[in-house]
C-alpha cells in the first residue's frame, strides 16, 4: 500500500509498505485525511533544526529514517488486535498521536506533552497519517460522534493545539484577545475563544493570501499592521485598557513584542511559535504592568475530547480555509504552504 516517505531534507517519497498487522492493544486504521503542519514544512526544509533528531535512531521506538510522514489524521478501524473492547471495526477516528515515556519529570508532573524522549506517529514510529494504512495504540484514538465527519477528525490535532493555549491563557467570556499570525493555529484560536465565549477577537496578519481567506471566515477582526495601525484598532476596541490575552502563533523577531506590546495590566501573552528567534524583551515592562508570559506546546488527551465536543456542537468549520489534496500531491502542497498560497491542507489518504 502506498506511503509518503521521508527520506531526510527535501527527500520525501510515496512507495510501496506492508499492511501491518495490530498487535495487543493495538487497531490498524483504514486513514482517511492527514493534515500537513508547519512541522511537516520543517523536517522537510531544515530537519536539523526541527527538534525532532532523525539523524539517529529514537530513543525509546528505536525507529530511524525512512519515516512515514504524519501526525494529523482521522481513519476508519479496519481491524483490531487482541484485548481491545473499546472500539470496533468501523468506528472512525482521531489519532492522539504523541506517545510520551510515561517516567521521566514531565510525565510525572501529567504534562505528557512535554515529556522529554516524546516520540510521535508520523516522526518516530511505524506508523504515519500519511500512508493509506496505519497501526495505533487504541488508547490514543478518540472516537468520533456521527456529527464529525472525518476531515474535521483530521483537524482535531491542530486545533487541540490552539484549545491548549487558550485553555491555558485563563481567558474567560467578555475579555478582549489578540492573535498573532492567521494561519491554521491562530484560525483554531479564535475557534476555541468564541467555543468558549470570547468574541472580541482581532487576528493581526501580513500574508495576503491569507488576509483573504481571513477576511471570509467571520471568526474574528482582521488587521493588516501594515496597512493599518495595530494600537490604534486595539486601543479603540479595548476603550483604551488594551487585550486579556495575547497568542503568538508567528513567531520572528516581532511576534512575542507585539503580543507583549497590546496588553492590558495583568495581561498575558502566550508563546506558541516553534521558533529559536531571540526577542529583547524589557524587564520593567513586564514588572510596571504585572504581565505574565507563558509557553504552551501541544496538548493533553482531555484537549482532543473538548475540541471533538465543540466540532459536535458546530464550533469548527473548514470552509475557507482547508484544501483537500492527495497524497502525490504532498511536494506541491509544502511548497504552497511555504508561500502562504494555501492556509491549510489535508491529503486524502
Ligand atoms: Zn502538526
Ligand atoms: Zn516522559
């Protein structure tokens, strides 16, 4: 059956895998959808800096180069191996897809998602999204409800990212936010915040490509700061107190700044680029105005179940913003989301 294979920096290759059988506590997925993610972008790009190590075998899977690519997808259980009782064949799927090690301080702590030899489907196992079959842990599906369908399961992942951050943010109904970049993770924000009740949402934006597709969504107020005055939008919008909290999803030397720069006193501003930019930030800025800045990565399993309960209540769509493309078609699609030509793509599988 046919497979994207990465073969190390831009060297991927959809070939022919066996169908792998599941084993104890194991069921193999028929895939359905499997989105392509900035990650994706970076291992193709630059591995060497992607914080995932290809260049030797994983320390807890063992697995090493070539890896199936993947770690957003949805599928239909095709076969389950023995000692599973909590799904059955047919029932579709999300896939949990970080595998944590379960000792080491994080995991300890509960904070599987930053458990230090984290492996993952799709960059140290087996198994990928990006392939027509996959082998998982029953314990990382999520089932879904007849009300998602199985190209939102493939988005459960993203957007559990931005439910993580916005869960973590604290922020409550009737508080004003800021976002930061309007590609997938800060569209999943500005889901999240209105799931929850915040509606006073501004995305800040550059790209024009995705400017537009923003612009059609209706989940937010766009700004382009560079043609229109950032402060000026938020100071008339907030009634001068400036924004609850503020999400970087952009990253560069000017996400963090501008994320720190708009808010109110007791404000919060809450880093979620994968980014090694360095940013000067004033000491007495933060102690003047009590702010507080707060990393986030990821998400926990009870962030897959929240954002599944939203897509069933109708707090997710993917017009607009999602292209569905198949899987010879996964070079293409990196290079357009690389450009910003394309805010967010599923490959058939
Ligand atoms: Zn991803
Ligand atoms: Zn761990």
């Amino acid at each position: 059956v046919k497979a994207a294979l990465f073969h190390g920096k831009q060297d991927i290759r959809i070939e022919d895998v066996d169908v792998l059988e599941p084993g104890v506590g194991e069921v193999r997925l028929r895939n359905a959808y499997n989105g392509i993610c900035g990650s994706d972008l970076h291992f193709y790009d630059t591995p060497e800096t992607s914080g995932v190590d290809f260049s030797k075998p994983h320390p807890v899977t063992g697995r090493t180069l070539p890896q199936i690519l993947g770690h957003e997808f949805s599928g239909t259980v095709d076969a389950v191996g023995a000692g599973v009782d909590t799904v059955k064949v047919g029932d579709r799927v999300s896939v949990f897809p970080m595998i944590s090690c379960g000792i080491c301080s994080a995991c300890a702590r509960g904070q599987v998602n930053v458990c230090r030899v984290v492996s993952s489907y799709g960059t140290s196992s087996a198994s990928g999204g990006l392939a027509e079959f996959s082998v998982v842990r029953v314990k990382d599906v999520h089932v879904l409800p007849d009300s998602v369908d199985l190209k939102l399961g493939a988005l459960v992942e993203p957007m559990a990212v931005a439910w993580h951050a916005v869960r973590r943010s604290g922020i409550e109904a009737g508080q004003h936010a800021l976002v930061v970049g309007g590609g997938p993770i800060g569209i999943g924000i500005a889901f999240a915040l209105r799931a929850r009740g915040v509606t006073d949402v501004t995305i800040s934006e550059i790209s024009p490509d995705r400017l537009a597709v923003l612009r059609t969504m209706g989940i937010a107020t766009v700004v382009d700061p560079a043609a229109a005055d950032l402060g000026d939008h938020l100071r008339e919008a907030t009634g001068q107190r400036g924004v609850d909290v503020a999400f970087d999803t952009a990253g560069g030397a000017t996400g963090l700044t501008t994320a720190l720069a708009h808010l109110t006193p007791g404000g919060c501003a809450v880093e979620l680029a994968i980014d090694v930019t360095p940013r000067e930030i004033v000491p007495i800025h933060l102690v003047l105005n009590e702010l507080r800045v707060l990393g986030t990565l990821a998400y926990l399993p009870s962030d897959f179940d929240a954002v599944i309960a939203a897509m069933a209540d109708g707090a997710y769509n993917t017009a607009a913003w999602v292209d569905v493309l198949t899987l010879d078609q996964i070079v293409p699609a990196i290079d357009d989301l690389r450009a910003a030509r394309r805010t967010k793509v599923l490959i058939r599988t």
